[in-house]
C-alpha cells in the first residue's frame, strides 16, 4: 500500500486544482438549491443505482474546477488553475505558499513545527501522528491517515537532517539550515519517485523509452529550458489517478514483527474510530502499509471509495470517487478514450473487437452495456480498463501519458537534483549520497 500512498503523495505535490467558492467564501451546495451556483455540475444518481437509490439519494455534490483568467483577458476555452507547483520539489511538506511555508516553521535552527507538548508528554513526540502534529504545506494531508503518516514522516526526515546539518555547520543560520534542508527533501522525493515508484508503475521498458532512467554516476545532460514541465490535464485528471484501483477499504496496521492487528476500521470510520494520535500509532501504519498488500489493478475500486468517500456522521453515505474522476473529465473537456491512442503511437479502436484486444472481453463489454458507442467513453474509464503493460500496472495509454508527463518534469525543470552547472546543483559526493537513498531508508526516530 506504500505503493499507492506515494503516488497520492506526488500527486499532491505537482497538482492542486482551484475550487470555485461564492462570494461569501462558503462552498456552494448544489443537489438542494432552486438556484444552483454557476459552477454546479452534480451528479444525477441513476434510479437501478444498487446502494444509493435504496437510501433514496438521487443527486451527488458536484463543482466544477474554478476557471483560470488568460492573461491577454481574450475569451477561448475554459482551462484551470493548479495552485501547486508542477515540479516534484516536496511541496507537500513545504507547501508552494511562502506565508504557509514560513507558518510551518519554528524560525529556529532551520526547523520545522513538529508536536505540541512537552516531549514526555506529547504523544506526538512518542511515535504518535495526527493532525495536532505537524503543520502540512498542503491542505489535503488529513484527507486519510496513510497520506498524513507519510507527511509525518518527512516532517520528522527534515528535522533530522536540519540537525545533523546544524552539527556539521554550527555557524549557518537558521534560514541557510532550512533551505538546504528543502533542498536535500526536494531531491529525496524526485529520486524515490523515479528509482523505486516509476519502474513499479510503468515497467522498465516504458522509463527507457522515455529517458525516464536516472543516471547512476556523473550528472544529467538531459535539461532543456524549452520542455514545458506544466502538468497535463489528461495526467492529472485521469491517467494519474489510476491509483485509486489499489485502495484498499482499510488500513491494516502491524506490529513490531509485522504481523496484522486486529483493530483497524474502514476508510471513512479513520478520523473518529482509527487508530490515531496515540503514541506508537506512526509505526503501527508504516509497518501495515508496507505490508499491506493493494487490490488488484483493475477498473474495480473499492465500495470504501465508490459509497462512502468522505463520510460523515449522521449519513448512511458518501461521495463516489470513480463518478467524480469521470464527471472532473468531462468538466475539464478530456478528449474520448479513444482519440488517445493514435497520438502514443497505439494502435487505433474502431471496434468493439478491437477494445476487447486491449481490455479484454469481459471488461469491452461492460463498457459497451454502459456507453452503446465508443466515441463516449471516457479517458479515466477506458484507460483503466486496458491490460498493464508489462512489468507495469497501468495499460499502454495510461503509460503513455504518465512517461510523457515525468520525462517533461525531469527535462524541463532547471532545479533537477540531478543537473549541473547551476548555483542549485549538488557536488557529486552529495549526489552520490542521494543516489543511495531508498524510501525504506528514511528513518522515523520518533
């Protein structure tokens, strides 16, 4: 599951999709309003749905994505605001707002805010991870414990360097302490992303046929200031999000000699039933999600994800995650499934039998049930579908799409750990050194 967890991480960190909000600030409601917001798009329930329609709910809450103004103020087709940088530059811990950023800091020593209390009683301080913890650079941390284990975690690395850093060079202020600090996290995440999580997810031979394979001695040649490194509406509104077939419907946690404990609870039970903020809790999910093995993937999620996302006391329901991937595809104007497949150099589908090729009979017929015509299907639904490429977990042009999008991110950022010849650029004994690190190596000393 650490799989699954890194790649909503990364996600968080290249994309952040502005919400529309009315003029007093407040969310608009659209399923009950006489007079919906401009920006209501909800969700009409279908009435054979087999758990909605049986608890009477007909319509789900829906908004589109708040519209980015072009800067010649000339009228053309609606595009978004991503609110978060689109290089991977651990943005999640350090958020791409200065002033939130500087909110999460002590001001001291380069580090950053991490428990409440004194330490022989804060349970933060013993192991324990929640909300109280640390000060997220990205608002979406406590959307579920996994997410906000892992932003413990490099809350807790950042310290950790910050101080043996401090050690080394006693006579470094504390703003030289944290940018360097930002700079070292930075590169740990670019590099756990394409030394351990790409491969799992693309297979070999997709990251050598996009020059997504990192160099293993010397420096990049690869930087090209003319690559647009900004994040695709077709990575980040579906290809990317095929990590939400992995889910699990809970969050198992282990013991010291990783065996699974018997109290855990599903997703939308977590914030009020699971098993957070007590001392010892950080270690009991880390060790679950690295044992933990992820569903199967395929184009089924979860009922966790698809009946009860977000839920809330007193109701019997939640949101439903794959209407909401299809439904944010179609509000964001993503092309039909199959007009992807020509531009990846894939072969084209005319046919019902030519679908089948690719995702299988049994999956090109519920989508012929579901759609009647091929033109309609949709890009996450289609894509999710097709058959992993190999020694990948994703089809061919999901593949497609997500190498494209990290080859742009890797050539076209100037900031790349891997790069030289800039003021930003590590010696090749500190590279050397990042070279070395494995997400199993960073260390919770807590």
């Amino acid at each position: 599951m650490l799989l699954a967890q890194w790649g909503q991480l990364i996600d968080h960190d290249v994309t952040a999709t502005l919400q529309p909000r009315s003029i007093n600030g407040s969310i608009p409601s659209c399923c009950r309003s006489q007079e919906p917001h401009p920006s209501c798009l909800s969700i009409k329930v279908p009435r054979d749905d087999p758990f909605l329609a049986t608890l009477g709910v007909k319509c789900l809450e829906f908004l589109r994505s708040a519209p980015a103004q072009r800067r010649d103020c000339f009228l053309s087709w609606r595009e978004q605001t991503n609110q978060a940088t689109s290089f991977i530059d651990a943005s999640p811990v350090y958020s791409s707002n200065p002033r939130t950023a500087d909110a999460s800091r002590i001001q001291r020593d380069g580090l950053l805010l991490y428990g409440r209390g004194k330490p022989q009683e804060d349970p933060c301080l013993r192991g324990g991870f929640g909300h109280q913890c640390i000060r997220a650079g990205d608002t979406r941390a406590g959307e579920q414990p996994g997410l906000l284990a892992l932003h413990t975690v490099f809350v807790a690395e950042h310290n950790r360097i910050t101080l043996d850093l401090a050690d080394l060079n006693p006579h470094w202020s504390d703003e030289k302490l944290y940018q360097e600090t930002r700079r070292i996290i930075g590169a740990m995440f670019q590099h756990i992303t394409y030394r351990e999580f790409l491969p799992l997810v693309l297979g070999k031979e997709v990251c050598r046929l996009f020059d997504l394979e990192l160099e293993t001695s010397g420096y990049y040649e690869g930087y090209d200031p003319k690559v647009n490194p900004t994040i695709a509406n077709s990575f980040s509104t579906a290809a990317f999000r095929f990590g939400h077939a992995l889910v699990q419907g809970t969050i198992m946690r282990s013991d010291m000699n990783y065996r699974f404990l018997t109290n855990n609870v599903s997703l939308h039970e977590e914030n009020s039933l699971g098993d957070i903020g007590g001392s010892g809790s950080l270690h009991r999910i880390l060790r679950g999600m690295a044992t933990q093995r992820t569903l199967k993937r395929d184009e089924f999620m979860s009922p966790e994800l698809t009946n009860h996302l977000f839920q809330s006391s007193p109701f019997p329901f939640g949101m439903d995650l794959a209407a909401i991937n299809i439904q944010r595809g179609r509000d964001h104007g993503l092309p039909a499934y199959i007009d992807w497949r020509s531009p990846c150099g894939l072969s084209e589908i005319r046919t019902w039998e030519d679908l089948e090729v690719v995702a299988g009979p049994r999956s090109a017929d519920r989508m012929r049930r579901a759609y009647g015509n091929l033109e309609d299907i949709d890009l996450f639904v289609g894509g999710i579908s097709e058959r992993p490429v190999m020694g990948g977990l994703v089809g061919p042009t999901f593949a497609c799409i997500i190498a494209q999008q990290f080859s742009n991110l890797r050539k076209g950022d100037r900031f790349w750990y891997e790069n030289s010849g800039f003021e930003s650029s590590f010696t090749l004994n500190q590279l050397n050194s990042i070279r070395q690190v494995s997400l199993s190596q960073v260390r919770v000393l807590i």
